[in-house]
C-alpha cells in the first residue's frame, strides 16, 4: 500500500457502487482514465511548474487584464478564488484540481474517454473532514478558513496562502460564486498550498492519517460500457454535466458505444422513425 493513500483495486461495477454507498458525504471524487496517473494540478503538469509562483502570478495577472473583455459585468469574479476558477474552467494552468461531491459524476470523467492499451482507470476519493481536522490540529487555520463562517476573512487567508506560497498541505475550496457547469457538476476544488511541490508530496501532511483520507479505487476497463449504462439511467452523461449543443453531440458518442446492442438500438430507432413518419430512411 503506498504510504500516502490506500488502494482499493475493484474488478465489478457493483462492487465500486456497494463501496461508495459506505461512505460518507464528506468524500469528494476525482475520475481519472488511467488509473497510473497520480493527482497533479494543470500547473504542475505544465512545463512551467518552477520552484516560486511568480509564473502563476503572471498567468493571472494577464489572465485579468484580458478576461473582461470577454465577459459581462455579472461573470467578472470578485476574489481571486473566483479569478483562479475561471482560468481553471477554461483551461489555464492553475494550482487547482477539480473533484466533485458525486462518485458517480466522478466514474463517467474515468470511463467517457480511455485511451488505447489502458487497463484500468481510478476514481480518487478524498476525505475533506479529515483534511480540515489535521489542518486545524496543526494551526494551518490561521491561513486559511474553510468554514466559510466568515467569507471576507476566507478570502484574505487563501489570498496570503497563495502569495506566501511556503506551506506544505492541501484543502478543499469552493468559490462563493461557481459556474452553471461547475454546479451541475457539483464540484469543489482541492488545491495545493504550494507550486514548488507536487500535489502528492504535499499529502504526507496527513502522516498517518493518509490512508484514512485518502484512497484510490481501480476498476478495469472491462466494466465502461455497463458503467456508462448505469449512469446513463442516472442521466449522468456528457450532455447534462456540460449543458449546450457540443456536450450533447458529444454524448451521443458515449451513448451509442456503450448500448448493450447497438444493431438493437438502430433497430428500436427505425420503428420510431417509421411509426413518426419523419421521413428520415435507413
């Protein structure tokens, strides 16, 4: 087992559905289609992950002074929590790392796109009330404040963390403000208090509570298409997690390739179209 996360390595679709149903709200996902790949934030795995955070400062700095030009008043952030979300929705190197409060949500992002010669993929859980125990215990609250009792004084710790950039943990954050997508996608972030270590150094300040907090299950490729039909009942699919015309076309890929008989499905859809009368001929 590897000392900073346990590992559950699954071989069923219904045995990862019976191990997510024992957790508790307080878990929050991360699929991920390959289940080699360790977390790392969008920074880290640019070639620009240096030992200071002086090129994230310039990548939001330039980011703020462009944006605006292609939002309206109502979408410009107000903190820089919210400045760092939006380049991070929109693919901006960041120091943060999307996870959601859904396993399932976080099975589909496993199993939507695999890519040739891949085994298994990993959905990462994470225990945010564990994380926010050890870093109350170890006095990281007088950075930081995720209770958001008080959003004013939030903003000023995360503000100091990230200029300061010298801690080593990690912490669950939400922006007040979250986009339509982030909330059909019910997404938090897990950021890192650093850009001079990796995300996964930075969990060994969990020590021995690591195992607790932290766990990544694999499931085998196998199982994607009876996966992607589960959720698809759930009306979890590419469609509804990303609500216009692209993620619906994009669903319709997933969809037909995972249907348990695909020459059944044209089959079904020919009747419709025949008994509808709408014209269209196979």
């Amino acid at each position: 087992m590897n000392e900073h996360y346990k590992v559950k390595e699954l071989q069923a679709w219904n045995e990862f559905r019976a191990l997510i149903s024992q957790l508790s709200d307080n878990w929050l996902f991360r699929g991920q289609s390959d289940s080699e790949w360790e977390l790392q934030s969008s920074f880290e795995r640019s070639e620009f992950f240096t030992e200071d955070n002086t090129v994230e400062k310039i990548f939001l700095f330039d980011f703020r002074r462009a944006a605006k030009n292609f939002l309206v008043e109502k979408e410009i952030p107000e903190d820089l929590l919210e400045w760092l979300a939006l380049m991070q929705h929109h693919g901006a190197p960041t120091r943060l790392i999307d996870f959601t409060k859904s396993p399932y949500i976080a099975s589909y992002f496993a199993f939507e796109r695999i890519e040739k010669n891949i085994k298994s993929v990993a959905i990462w859980a994470i225990n945010s009330e564990v994380i926010i125990s050890k870093l109350r215990d170890n006095n990281f609250f007088d950075l930081i404040d995720v209770s958001k009792m008080n959003k004013q004084l939030e903003i000023m710790r995360f503000e100091k963390m990230f200029n300061e950039n010298d801690r080593s943990f990690v912490m669950p954050i939400e922006p007040f403000h979250m986009n339509k997508r982030y909330y059909l996608q019910q997404s938090v972030f897990i950021c890192a208090a650093c850009t001079s270590e990796s995300f996964m150094s930075q969990l060994e300040f969990l020590g021995d509570d690591a195992p607790k907090a932290v766990i990544k299950i694999s499931l085998p490729v196998s199982v994607r298409n009876e996966a992607l039909r589960d959720l698809q009942k759930m009306n979890i699919n590419r469609a509804s997690l990303f609500p216009d015309l692209d993620g619906y076309c994009q669903s319709l890929k997933v969809k037909y390739n995972s249907t348990q008989s695909l020459r059944e499905y044209i089959n079904q859809h020919k009747e419709f179209m025949k008994d509808n009368n709408l014209g269209i001929h196979f």
